[in-house]
C-alpha cells in the first residue's frame, strides 16, 4: 500500500483532506501533519511514497521541507499544494517540487495525480535509478547554447522568440520549461508540443526570474563532454523531426502528433539525468556506435530477461507530462509491454529512435531493436519503406548510412 503524507499550518485544510479522502483509505495509508518539522518526525518513522506540502507555513515553509525531503529521502515524490503564493515562493518551489498544484484543487484532479505517481513508481520497480532520478530538478546543457541563452536574457533587447528558439536547441532547458508548464508552477497545468510554446506560455519576465532567481538552467557536468552533450542533442532533435512525420502518416490529429515530436526531443532526458548524476552504469549518448541507449545499458531489476523501462519515462511522469508522452519514452526500446491501446507517440518514437542512426538499406530481419511484431500490428509492413525514408532524411549529418 502506497503512504502519502499531507502536510499543511491550517487545521482547516487538513481536515478537509481527510474528509475528502476517506474513500481511499484502503488504497493508500495517509498521514497528516501541520507543520514541517513534525512532517520529517513522520518521514523519519517510515519513508513515504508521495509528499504534499503547503508552500506558505511559518517556521520552515514548504520549498524548506521539500528540499529536506529531496535531501533525506530522495526517493519521496515531492508536490507543492498551495494557494495565492508569491512569485517569489514559486520560484523556491521549483527547485524542489516535482509538481505544483493550485488551491483549491478539485478532489478529482489531486486524486487522479496521486494515483498516476504511486502507478508510475510501480512501474519502476529499480529503486537505485528511481533514487536518482527523483532528485533531478536541473539537467545538463550544452555549454554554448547556455552561453547563448545568458547572453541573450541579459540583453534589454531579449525577445521571446529568440529565447524560445535558444531553448528549443537544447533537450535540457527543453525539458525544464515543458515540466513548469505541464506541472502548473505558473498557472494551470498546460499541454505542450513543443519548447517554443512552453516558453511562449511562461512568458519573457517569467523566464527572466527563472534564469535570475532560481537554478533552473545549469550548464554540462564534469561527467560528460560538449562532444557528448552535442551528439545526443543532435541525435534527440533528429527523432523528434522523424517522429512528427511517422505520426503524420498514422493519423491527422495534432495532439499525438505533438506529443510524439515532444516524446522525441525527451526520449533521451534518461540518459542526460543519469550521467549529470556520475552514474557509472549510465547509458551512453546516442550515437552510431551505440544506437540504443538505455536499450544497450543492461537489464534493471525486476526485469530479468527483458530490456527495462527507461529511467526518462519516470522523470516525465514525476513532471506531470502527459500520459502519451510518459509512455513513448517509458516504453521506447520494447513498446510491446506499454499496457493499453495502439499509440501514435510510442510507435513513432520507436520506429525513429532504431531507423534514425540504422544504416540505409538494412533487411527487416536486421532492423537492431526493432520491434516488427508491434511495428506491424501498426500497420507498419506497408509503411515501414516510407518510415525508413523518413529517418534517412532525418539523419544527423555523419552518421554512416
């Protein structure tokens, strides 16, 4: 049984919780407290799965207790749940919450959010990765198109449009801007395409605060080269624009279409979060010499046999991406074991991410990870020429054909 503990000054709040809550008390242990200090008593006794904090409560507020929680016990999933907060208490909050829900909030969507995270932790059953990547707020960038972007920002003539194409050519500032969108640090939770209409949605002054007052953006770890940072960026940009078009022939609607170009610029944020951690048994960077990834990394506990969910899935998940995206990223190497219905993003991101750096004119019966049962229960056998033309025409330049 999952353990959620809620945490909030005003006896009010929580009582309404447990109210509204008691419904579920043989689905999930619950554990209520109104103030931070008693929270880390609660955590001290038995971790929890799920955290939910006030922001505003004195003594120490909820950004305090977060990062106190992220520190202590880093496998904790970590939600702000808080109302009529300063700009400036936002910003705190980035550094330490994975999502951000307004008050009031509906029971319906704290409900459905609390039941996606303790599903998705469930579905990552390797609790060393699980660790890692829950402690990731910021993901490495390239250093020029850092130093591109602060110079820029810093600029009196900084335009939106020009900062949104500078994050668009970068996975890691991608991937920040499209988590405080989808996690509502700055209004309602959004559904997103793309960087420039995540960056779009924040707006210029936002961006400016976050780049000024909160570490957002961070510039590559010791632990991996420009070289490295560039070829993963060149390949993950390659799989987007590929995706999108595989999408395109698969169906007219924008919305998996998006999200399967989104699930492509991100496919590869596990990787990038393990190695900005000096994981030793990181995947490598996508490149011709290793075109799988996490695919080639090994097989994770509790998944004896069988390629495991990629660590990237969960991270999107924690950020409140859609369900779509989640899955095309969790689900990439081995999209047979993706529970549900036939999805456009999945199939998309799949079929680019082996095709894209696969030398041209390769037999089917050589396609490396390719999936061809799942490919053709999507209709791929009739489409698998044009989806191997695609990913040609999307191939970064060098990459042996």
């Amino acid at each position: 049984m999952n353990r959620i503990l809620f945490v909030d000054d005003e006896p009010n709040i929580l009582q309404a919780l447990r109210r509204s809550l008691r419904s579920l008390r043989n689905e999930w242990e619950m554990v209520f407290a109104d103030r931070g200090v008693t929270a880390l008593a609660q955590c001290a006794s038995a971790p929890f799965d799920v955290v939910v904090s006030d922001a505003r409560m004195p003594g120490m507020d909820g950004s305090e207790f977060l990062g106190e929680v992220m520190r202590r016990y880093p496998d904790t999933v970590r939600l702000i749940l808080s109302g009529q907060c300063s700009r400036s208490s936002v910003l705190k909050c980035v550094a330490v919450a994975h999502q951000f829900l307004n008050k009031p909030c509906e029971l319906g969507p704290l409900k459905s959010a609390l039941r996606r995270l303790c599903k998705v932790r469930g579905s990552f059953p390797d609790g060393a990765v699980r660790r890692v990547i829950a402690r990731v707020q910021q993901l490495p960038s390239q250093v020029l198109a850092y130093g591109e972007f602060a110079d820029a920002i810093e600029s009196p003539k900084a335009s939106i449009d020009q900062l949104a194409g500078i994050i668009a050519s970068d996975v890691a500032m991608t991937a920040k801007v499209v988590q405080l969108v989808s996690s509502g640090f700055f209004g309602s939770p959004q559904r997103v395409k793309d960087a420039v209409q995540a960056t779009k949605l924040l707006g210029l002054d936002t961006v400016r605060e976050l780049f000024a007052s909160a570490d957002v953006f961070q510039p590559r770890a010791e632990e991996c080269t420009e070289e490295d940072l560039q070829r993963l960026t060149d390949h993950s940009l390659a799989v987007a624009t590929a995706a999108r078009r595989i999408a395109e022939t698969l169906t007219d609607d924008p919305a998996p279409i998006g999200d399967a170009y989104l699930a492509g610029v991100l496919h590869k944020i596990g990787t990038l979060a393990l190695i900005g951690r000096g994981r030793r048994h990181a995947p490598e960077p996508a490149s011709s010499s290793n075109r799988h990834g996490a695919a080639a990394a090994g097989h994770a506990e509790g998944y004896p046999g069988k390629v495991c969910p990629d660590p990237g899935g969960y991270l999107v998940a924690l950020w409140g991406v859609p369900e779509p995206v989640v899955q095309a990223i969790t689900y990439q190497h081995d999209p047979a074991r993706c529970p549900g219905d036939f999805s456009v993003p999945l199939t998309a991101v799949h079929v680019a991410n082996t095709l894209v750096e696969q030398p041209w004119g390769a037999p089917s019966e050589n396609s490396g990870s390719l999936a061809m049962r799942y490919v053709q229960s999507a209709g791929g056998a009739r489409r698998l020429q044009r989806w191997r033309e695609i990913c040609a025409a999307c191939r970064p330049e060098g990459v042996t054909r």
